[in-house]
C-alpha cells in the first residue's frame, strides 16, 4: 500500500507556536482587568472626594432646662413611692355589709370607710346591755334593804338601852345589816363583770366598723358589700384580706438604686432634678433625703431616698422617674456661668472607657473633640464642655470616622 507523502506533511501539527499564542491572550487579559481595577479605583476616589461620607448631623443647642446651674454628676432610675401607705382591714373575719368609699376620694383620720354585718354580734351587745341593767337594779334594791337594815339595828339599839328589848333582837338586827352589806358588795362585783362584758361587746361592734389610720386618699377598693372579709389570709381566695388601701399623698418620695461604685457622687441633702416618664418636660427640683446604709449584694446597689421640694398632683405613687444628681462645687457654677451648657443627641456622644468625644463638622471634614457630660434626658444629653452652642456634630455614629475624613449630609426622606 503507498502514502502520499504530501497529504501526510499537510496532516502535521506545529507544536512550539500554540504556547506562545496562550501566554499572549494572558498577558492581554491581566491588562485589562488591571485597567478596569484602577478605573473603577478613580471613580471611587473622585466620588469620596467630591461628597464624603454620608452622615446625620445635628446642631448644639443652648441647654434650657435645669435652673439649678449644677452639673449633673450622676444619673439613676427609680420610682416613686408613699412612705406611708396602708391596706385597712377588719379586725374580724366577717362579711361586708356596707362600703362607704371609691377609688380616689380623700378620707380623713377615723372616716369611716366600711361596716361588717352585726346579725351576730348586735343581739350579744343588747343581752350584755341587758344584764347589766338587770345587775344595777338589783344593788340599787339591796342599797334599799341595806339602808333599812341599818335604820333597824339603830332603833333596837336605842331600845336596848332601855332595856325595852332583848340583846338578841339587836344581834339579828346586827346579823341583818352585815348581811345586807355582804350582798351589797356581791351585787357590785355583778355590776362590775356585766359593765366589762358590755365593753367587750361594744368593742366587738366596732370592730366591725372599719375606719381610715390617717389622711389619705383611697388608690384601691378590694372589697364590695356580700364578700367576707378576714384580717388573715382563710377561706382560699374566696375572703379578702382588705377594704381599702389608702396612701398619705404628702409622704410621696422617690428611691432609687445607685451604683455601689458611684455611691461616693451622692451625699445627703444634695440637689437633685427629677423626670417623671409620664412628664419628660416636667423638671422637679428635689434632694437627697438619705442614703441606707445597706448595700443589695445580689445587685451591687444602694438605695437613695429622694425628696421632693415641693409635690404636685402629677407626681403620682408607682411612677418612673429619672434622677439626676447635681454638683454644686463653686468651680462647677463658675464655668457654668462663664460658658452655657448645650444639648446634643445622646447617640452623638461616644464613649471610650471613661472619656466622651463627639465627632464635630467643619468646612465637610470630622474632627474628634473630647467633651465632658451631664444629665441626660429625653434623647438629649449635656455637654459641659467641648462643644459650643451652634456647632454641628454627626448625630449618629457610622464606621470608618477618622480626623479629617470628609462627611456630607445624609439626605433626608
């Protein structure tokens, strides 16, 4: 069998030129993606140079509230309470008959407030009333007796010193007073058993009329005509344990649980501002009453008694309220004094270990700027110092902040 040789050339494949082709397609795709790279890098770079890093801002505001001119040197939450409060009961278990209050009236010291039915106990009063009665009739009879045995034996003896009568009519005569007079003082003993048996029964009835402890005014009626009523806990949870709970709204004050590693900020009758929550613009001058001197281990805290400078119907017993601790150093007044106080966003404040800085705005670059705080409500926190009104600060912390960074404002919807 012959080949042709040509066909056989033409077949033939050229190995050294397909390695040279690869590495050249390679070379070419590496420059591109490399051009691509530093176009986008640029355009990345022209953006952030032109607007920066979008950012909220916010402008420092003089602050307005708290007259005091102090620095707040601590903060703490707690609620309000009554020093004095009370749920009135009955001395007796016994069934309600009549309630005489509503939630939020005022009563007095001794109003009455309830009264327990006396289907039992009024019929003991009256029979104790009765024998009495019945005692005192029968020692007034013998007082009679007495006083005519008495007018006897002094007539027998006068005529016994005539010798009209015998020795032995005046012995009886005798016998009939000293007997008299025995009885006379059995029938007092009587009358004195049936007037304490009355006290105890007429004790009894009041019992059963339940009166207020002192001026307050009812937050609670747990009680209503037709349920029992016990002093102790009977009957499963088919007996109430109270009328009425009433609070002395003049002994309303505020505790709180401080830090025991803050304890040493507070002092007594330091001046304190309190918030209510229900009232976050209402701010009420008070003071430190006392610290107890107890620590909780389970929270690490101490409790602070504060005091109200003067209450108002607002301040209600159970409520929330935010305490801030001022300082009235004369250093602290001075520089008050000298340069007000603003307010900024809380969220604008970062805190590192024990410093704050905020991040401040100037010509569309960041400046990191060390602040010193006071109290903080609403969202809105002191700035001491640091920062003057006017000045705009990123109000919300975002990454990548640095000193000399270029912001621009987010925009807003």
């Amino acid at each position: 069998m012959s080949f042709d040789q040509n066909a056989l050339e033409s077949l033939r494949i050229e190995r050294g030129s397909a390695p040279a082709e690869n590495e050249s397609r390679g070379i070419y795709k590496w420059l591109i993606g490399a051009v691509l790279l530093l176009a986008v890098a640029a355009g990345a770079y022209a953006v952030l140079r032109k607007g920066g890093i979008e950012v909220e801002t916010a402008t420092a505001a003089a602050s307005t509230t708290g007259g005091s001119g102090s620095a707040a040197v601590l903060n703490a939450s707690g609620y309000v309470v009554a020093r004095r409060q009370a749920t009135v009961s009955s001395k007796v278990t016994g069934k309600v008959a009549e309630v005489f209050i509503e939630e939020g009236m005022p009563v007095k010291q001794g109003q009455l407030l309830a009264r327990l039915d006396d289907t039992t106990t009024q019929p003991l009063h009256d029979l104790a009333q009765r024998q009495l009665d019945s005692a005192q009739r029968k020692l007034q009879e013998v007082e009679v007796r007495l006083a005519e045995a008495q007018r006897t034996l002094k007539r027998n003896e006068g005529l016994r010193k005539d010798n009209l009568v015998s020795e032995s009519t005046v012995d009886t005569a005798q016998s009939e007073v000293a007997a008299t007079q025995a009885r006379l003082d059995s029938l007092k003993s009587d009358v004195k058993v049936a007037e304490s048996q009355l006290r105890v029964r007429n004790q009894d009835l009041a019992d059963l009329r339940v009166l207020a402890p002192f001026d307050g005014v009812v937050v609670s009626k747990d009680a209503q005509p037709g349920e029992m009523v016990s002093p102790i806990s009977a009957g499963g949870g088919f007996t109430r344990t109270g009328i009425a709970t009433i609070v002395d709204m003049d002994s309303r004050e505020i505790e709180v649980d401080v830090n025991e590693s803050f304890i040493n900020r507070v002092k007594a009758a330091q001046k304190t501002e309190a918030l209510l929550d229900a009232y976050p613009d209402y701010v009420i001058p008070s003071h430190v009453i006392n610290i107890v001197p107890t620590a909780d281990r389970q929270k690490a805290t101490v409790k602070v008694r504060i005091g109200f400078d003067q209450l108002d119907p607002r301040i209600l017993p159970d409520m929330g309220v935010k305490v801030s601790f001022l300082e009235d150093s004369k250093d602290t007044l001075a520089a008050t004094a000298a340069r007000p106080a603003v307010r900024v966003p809380a969220a604008a404040v970062v805190k590192d270990g024990d410093n704050s800085y905020v991040w401040r705005i100037r010509s569309n670059q960041v400046e990191r700027v060390a602040v010193r705080t006071g109290g903080e409500r609403d969202g809105q926190i002191e700035v001491l110092s640091g920062i003057n009104p006017g000045e705009v600060v990123v109000a919300a912390q975002v990454e990548g902040l640095k000193d000399g960074a270029r912001v621009k404002p987010k925009a807003q919807n």
